[in-house]
C-alpha cells in the first residue's frame, strides 16, 4: 500500500475527525471508502453520459438488444437447471 499525503481545509477536517470518532473509524479508512464511493459514482456518471450520447446509435442499440437477449436466455437456462 502506498502513502499519500495531502491538505484538507480546516472545516473538511473537522468533519472527517468527528466523523471518524463517531463511526470508530480510522480517518485513512473514512477517506478510503469515501473516495471510493465517489470514484464510483464518477464511473457511473460516464457510463451515463455514454448512454446518451449514443441513444440515437441503431448499432449501439442492436448490440444493447442482442446482449439483453443472451442474458435473458441464460437466466432461462439457468431457471430450467435450478
């Protein structure tokens, strides 16, 4: 694991400290799960901004449907083993 050091205003700070005592959290996990959460919405929020950019793509949308179908077959598949 990596170190990393940086310089957070005095009020974030704050929070993090309360944060952490409430939580029973070291500060260094806080920000770990924090900035993955936010690291994660950033991805989703591409994904998104990729979606509609593309809506109007007839290719796009085919191979969104035959991907749909595939799984859909296969939870069929799955459903008839189970």
């Amino acid at each position: 694991m990596s170190t990393f050091t940086s310089t957070l205003p005095d009020q974030l700070l704050e929070q993090l400290n309360d944060y952490s005592k409430k939580l029973k959290m070291p500060k260094n996990k806080l920000i770990q799960k924090a900035l993955t959460l936010y690291l994660d919405q950033l991805e989703r929020a591409e994904y998104v901004r990729s979606y509609r950019k593309h809506k109007d793509d007839a290719d796009i949308l085919a191979m969104a449907e035959e991907g749909m179908t595939h799984y859909l077959n296969q939870l069929d598949v799955e459903d008839e083993a189970g």
